[in-house]
C-alpha cells in the first residue's frame, strides 16, 4: 500500500441540502426577528424616556414664565412705589411722622 496517496481534492464546494438551507434560513431569520424585536424594545424605552424629560422641561418652563409674570408686576409696583417715594408730598407726610418737622409758618403742639 502506498501511505503518500492522497484523497481528491473536490474543486467545488460541497453542496448544502435542501434541509440544510431551510434550518439555515430559519435560524437566520429568527436572528433577524430577534435582533428587530430588541431594536423596538430598546426604541420604545428611549421615547417613553424622552417623553417624561420633555413633560418636565415642559412643566419647568411654566413655572419660569409664571415666576417671570411675577417678577414683572412687582417690577411695575416697585417702579410706582419709586415714583410715589420720590414726590414732594409724601416726602413731607414722612418728615412730619418719623421726624417731627414742620414747616416755618406752622407751630408744633405736642401731647403730654
């Protein structure tokens, strides 16, 4: 017997059987199925996340323009309150309260 005899080389590749190709088809599409069913459970967790985020900014965005709103009327009063400080008569009214002042032609008449 001759030991350095080799097997034929097959100069094609083997041929896969019919029911080969279907188990090798279905895996494959079971992978595929798969891996899109992980791809929309992934997908929809991220919105449901992005929604909350957006319902939170959406609420802090109200209080801003609320506490905005809030600011701007007490800007308006503190500018009136500013105008009424600043007149003659009210600084008068307060010299006379807090002060005791009076004016030149008047005279004082103090309680006991």
């Amino acid at each position: 017997m001759d030991t350095n005899k080799r097997k034929p080389r097959r100069k094609y590749a083997r041929r896969i059987s019919a029911k080969e190709q279907k188990k090798r088809l279905r895996l494959t599409f079971t992978g595929i199925g798969l891996i899109l069913i992980l791809a929309a459970g992934i997908l929809g967790f991220q919105t449901s996340r992005l929604n909350q985020q957006k319902a939170a900014y959406t609420a802090q965005v109200e209080q801003l323009q609320s506490d905005i709103e809030d600011e701007q009327e007490r800007q308006q009063e503190l500018l009136k309150k500013k105008i009424e400080v600043s007149s003659d008569a009210y600084i008068e009214s307060e010299a006379r309260k807090r002060l005791g002042l009076v004016r030149e032609d008047e005279v004082l008449i103090k309680r006991k």
